[in-house]
C-alpha cells in the first residue's frame, strides 16, 4: 500500500480532484528476522514537505518495562463532573423542547466537522485545501470544539500515525479498549518523548493555525464549547436553564466526544481488514455514523493523504459531502483521492 505518481493533474477547474495511483508494496528487512510492510509513498513528493503524519516502520518500543503513565489529575476531574452532568441530562430528556433537540443536533454536527473536515484532513494531512472563508469556518468550528487548538490536535494526530500502536503513540490500541478510548489522556512519556521529534514546519507556516494558538485561550473555548450552547435555547425559545445545560450541553458534548473516542478504540479493535492485515486499524460501519465518517480506520492508516478517509462516498461519509460541496462553491479543491487500482494492490 502506498502512493505513487499522480493521475490527475491540478488545474483551475474548483472540482479538481487529484488521482493517486499506488504502486504495489515492497517489504523492509526489520530486526533481521521480522518483515513490515514499507509504504512506498514515503518515497514519493506527493505532498512536498509532509512526511511525519506517515507510519515509520523503523521505530519500536525500547525492551524493557513499559514508560511511567502520568496521570492528568486536572483531566479526570473534569472528565468525571462532565459524565455525571450528562448522565442528569439524560433524566431529562422527556422533558426537553423539541428546538433544543435540533439545537444540539446542529452543534454536534458542527463540533465533529471541525475535526473530520478541518484538523484532520486539512492540516494533519493536507489532503485537500481550502481557502480563507472554508478556513475561518473550521477554525472557528475548532474553538468550539474545546478539544485543543488546530496546533496541538494535529501534533498528537501526527505521533498516533508515525507510531501507530508503540508507547510514543498517543492513542496506542494495545494498552486496551479503555486507554485508547479514554485512558490516553493520561499520557505515557513516550509520548512527550518522541513528540518533541516531529517536524510540523508545515503548520507553522500556516499564519491562521498558528494565530490561533497564540491566542487560543481555554476560558474563550470553554465558553464557545459550554456557554454559548446553554444560554441559545434559554433565551431564544424559552427552554429551561436546567435541560439547556445538561442536554444541549454536557450530554452533547459527552456525545461528541466518545463518537470521536470510538474512532481510536472502537475502530482498532473490532472490525475487519481488507488493505492490510498487519496493522491494527479497523474498519468498523458502525463507529461512521457517530464520527461522521470516520470509522473506515484501515483505510484511513493505509492511505492517510486521502480527503474522504474511506473509500465510500457520500451515503456512508457526510464529511465527504461537506468538502464536494465546498468544492463545489470554490472553497476547497486539490482533493487527493485514492485510485480504486491502489487499494486493490494493497
């Protein structure tokens, strides 16, 4: 599985996508007895400058016992009051206004496209490109999202891909369904370690993402994330400060995060693999709904320079849908997208 030349060339034409054809794998000798797959497109310019959002086979864990966890107290406090604020919000779900409901509907949407439009395919692997207006928008979309800036989310994003499934994996898998999902926000050092390696010159050249880390603070996000939701319902339709709160609020953001969590547990552990048996990753239909998406995880750490994380189109991705209709209005194009040829020699 990899990357090659490009089929397609970049034009002035807004609905360009650009083709990329991968040739077939070759093995790398690693440790003298074990084989990996090698991605190919590590040799290849298809994205000049961005090379650290690619899985480096070389890197494995050091022998020896597993790294210190260090616990993020802050984390499980909050993390622990938002679950008990979205379980009372449960409770009052059969009493909530129906325009609350769409109100949450519409704010979930908005959160989860931030990520799975904008700090993933956008600046974790620039797989399409957008401009100022689309930008602005996943920015924004982003802060509201309170779950660290464009910067720091990609940063981690990078280190899952380059070290998929090792202690210098954010995320890694093979510490269980519940570190993966959850527990990893209490991080081993190996991660702080090897992060400090990545080269991310490519989003420090971007004067958006990097104005937002200057001056992205958590109170601002915390009430893009928390106030705003809360006081829209109880001063444009009457609803009550309570079920504002603890539905619109705390039960969707709780929603919002585990449907995102899923992708990191969910889609690694359960699921099936047709691109590349060697790897953890899964493709899993079930987590795509709630991450809009994003559940086709094999596909995605097979050929993560592809805008539409899958292979599907617009009935299984509504993240696909958004960036065709972007590009459709101009707003983002250079759309790179696996041919079907490459993932049949995957």
């Amino acid at each position: 599985w990899g990357a090659g030349t490009q089929d397609g060339v970049i034009s002035s034409s807004r609905t360009t996508t650009t083709t990329i054809t991968a040739p077939p794998s070759r093995v790398l000798q690693n440790g003298g007895d074990k084989l990996e797959t090698m991605p190919l497109y590590l040799e290849e310019d298809i994205r000049p400058g961005i090379k650290d959002d690619i899985y480096d086979p070389t890197y494995n864990d050091k022998e020896g016992p597993s790294p210190k966890v260090n616990y993020v107290w802050r984390n499980v406090i909050l993390m622990s009051l938002l679950h008990l604020g979205a379980l009372f919000g449960i409770t009052l779900i059969p009493t909530c206004k129906f325009y609350s409901w769409l109100w949450g509907l519409f704010y979930y949407f908005v959160r989860a496209l931030d990520i799975t439009a904008g700090a993933h395919p956008l600046w974790s692997h620039p797989s399409y490109k957008a401009r100022l207006p689309l930008r602005l928008f996943l920015i924004i979309a982003n802060t509201m999202a309170f779950q660290n800036g464009i910067y720091e989310w990609a940063h981690d994003h990078h280190a899952h891909h380059k070290f998929s499934e090792t202690h210098a994996d954010p995320r890694n898998s093979r510490h269980g369904f519940v570190f993966s999902h959850v527990g990893w926000l209490c991080k081993h050092s190996a991660v702080k370690e090897k992060g400090g390696t990545l080269d991310l010159s490519d989003l420090e050249a971007e004067k958006l993402v990097m104005f937002q880390r200057g001056y992205y603070k958590p109170r601002f996000a915390a009430d893009m994330c928390f106030t705003l939701p809360t006081l829209v319902p109880w001063c444009f339709w009457g609803e009550t400060f309570q079920h504002s709160l603890f539905i619109a609020t705390f039960l969707r953001y709780a929603v919002v995060l585990h449907a995102t969590w899923l992708v990191n547990s969910a889609a690694h552990l359960f699921g099936y693999r047709p691109y590349d048996k060697n790897i953890s990753p899964r493709e899993n239909v079930l987590v795509s709904p709630g991450a809009v998406g994003e559940g086709f995880h094999e596909y995605h750490h097979s050929f993560p320079y592809d805008y539409s994380a899958s292979e599907y189109c617009w009935h299984i991705s509504f993240t696909t849908f958004f960036i065709d209709c972007m590009a459709s209005l101009g707003l983002a194009y250079d759309r790179k997208k696996v041919s079907k040829a490459s993932t049949l020699s995957g």
